[in-house]
C-alpha cells in the first residue's frame, strides 16, 4: 500500500500523471516545473515510478515532487536511435507470450525479449500459448531449451484452460510486463484470467506527436488479488537500449562459459578463426537457433 504522500505512476498523458495512492481511484497529478533541472532524473517520469507527491497543492491536480529510485527499467533504442526511451519501470516480471501455431513459434522474438528483461534487471517469464494446437513433439522441445537456460516455462490455452491458474499464480503480487506479437492470443489470454475485467490488451495504443516522432504509451492494470499488470503495445519492436554488439553475448547466458576464450578479444563469433562460442556451436554445447537469434540480433545493433 503506498504512502500518504506517495503513489505509482499507473498511466500517463502528454501533461497529466495518473497515480495510485491506494484509493479507489488514481489521483491526476502534474510534474513540478523543476523537477529535471537536476541530472539524476534521466528521462521524464515513466510509467511503474515510485513517486512522491503533493495532493493538496491544486484543486484540480496534485504534483509530482520526485521520483523515488527505480529499481528496474524495461526500456528501448528511440525511432531516432540515439536516445534511451523508458517503457515501464520497477516491474518485476517480462512475461513472453508466444504461440506455438497460428502463428508459429519464433524463438528471434522470445530471444529478443529475454535479453531486453535481462538488461533491465527483469526476469524472464515464457508462456507457451495455444498449446491445444500443437502436439507435444513440438511443444517440449522448446520448453526444454528454456528451461536448460534457467528460464520459467508454462503452457497455456485460452481456449481449454490450460495452466490458467499457474499463470495467475505467477502473476499475483508481482508488477509484470506483458508482450508477444500480434495474433499469439494476448488478448484471449487476459480474457480467460480475469474475464470481469473490462479492458482489452492493445486498447493504450496511442501516439503522441507527429511524423515520426511517436511514442507508444503503457498503462498498468491492478490485478483482482494484488500486483499490476502492464500492457505495452508496440513492445513487439522493442530494440534493447544500452544493448551493443560487443555487450550482447553476455546476455545468451550459454555463450557465457566461452567468453574470453576466443582468439580474439571482440570477436563476434561469426567469422573469426578460433573462436570458442562457434566451437561450443559446433559441439552442440550452443543451439543452432540460439546462436541464429545472436546472430539476427547482433546484425541489427550499431556497431
């Protein structure tokens, strides 16, 4: 329960916050026009902050005084490239909804937003959705290679009601991030956990400004037992910032054991002679499909 005089951020709008103090409904709030004149605010306040405010300041809005410390941030590579965009913060949880037909499995994605909730100090929750499409052939292989990578795993089903209840275990107390491509049955996923919730996932797609100068915005949702739920449309593009091509390895935790062991001290485990990350390929210590998604995404980052 937050204090008094403090609240999460749930939503946000060009100039108004919304903030969850604990009442039946968010309070609106504006930001202090100073609040960033110092350098340890990186960015504007952003969704899942933990802040401190002042609710009696204005009729209409409380303020937003500061910005508690963050203690995760799930963020992105701008359209511009340059600059670091935060999508949500202090959430606990990146949960990966992935199907396993109509659309078919793809682990570049998953692997993706691993490395993404590994950089931002969240951890990594896979569901294997419309697993009454697929036979176990299929689906057990994939949940054994993440599950060898110490990854959680579930299987479910909208549709048949399968692992519902694990699932909503594993959201309960906790702030969880909520991503998948198009089509992978987010939406019936959510439906099916809390079918009295009156949202639909996708609906906080909006865009601010003009041209390409877009933001996607993300909102969070209390969950009926405690913990949030947070929808972020668009996270499907998400570019991991602070993520180089040089930094990337550490983040395919099986490359980790032969970092260091190549012949050269940046390689890129792809061309060069003696290099131990395409050994451990070679040995099957490494999976083609892992290795294709660090390859996929290392062409894809700033050298």
């Amino acid at each position: 329960m937050p204090l008094p005089d403090s609240g999460v951020v749930i939503k946000r709008t060009r100039s108004f916050y919304y903030v969850d103090v604990g009442e039946a409904s968010p309070r609106l709030c504006r930001i202090r026009g100073n609040l960033f004149e110092s350098s340890k605010y990186d960015q504007r306040v952003a969704v899942g902050d933990h802040v401190r405010i002042d609710l009696n300041a204005s009729e209409d809005a409380g303020w937003i005084l500061e910005i508690l410390p963050r203690h995760t941030k799930l963020s992105r590579r701008s359209r511009e490239g340059e600059t670091e965009q935060i999508l949500v913060t202090n959430a606990e949880v990146l949960m990966i909804v992935a199907a396993l037909r109509r659309p078919e499995f793809r682990s570049g994605m998953v692997d993706r937003m691993i490395v993404a909730a590994l950089r931002g100090g969240l951890r990594p929750l896979l569901v294997l959705n419309k697993c009454d499409l697929a036979s176990e052939e299929i689906w057990a292989p994939i949940r054994e290679v993440y599950e060898s990578l110490g990854y959680e795993v579930l299987r479910t089903s909208a549709t048949q009601a399968i692992g519902l209840q694990e699932l909503r275990d594993r959201l309960q107390g906790k702030t969880t991030v909520l991503s998948g491509h198009s089509g992978v049955g987010k939406s019936s996923l959510i439906k099916a956990l809390y079918p009295d919730w009156s949202i639909r996932v996708g609906d906080v797609n909006r865009k601010v400004g003009k041209g390409r100068h877009t933001t996607v915005l993300a909102e969070m949702f209390a969950l009926p037992e405690s913990g949030y739920l947070v929808d972020t449309p668009g996270i499907r593009e998400l570019e991991p910032f602070g993520v180089t091509r040089e930094t990337l390895g550490q983040y395919f935790v099986e490359f980790t054991p032969f970092e260091g062991q190549c012949r050269f001290a940046r390689c890129s485990h792809q061309h060069e002679p003696d290099c131990a990350v395409k050994e451990a390929l070679g040995s099957g210590a490494i999976l083609q499909r892992r290795y294709e998604s660090f390859v996929a995404l290392w062409e894809s980052l700033e050298a």
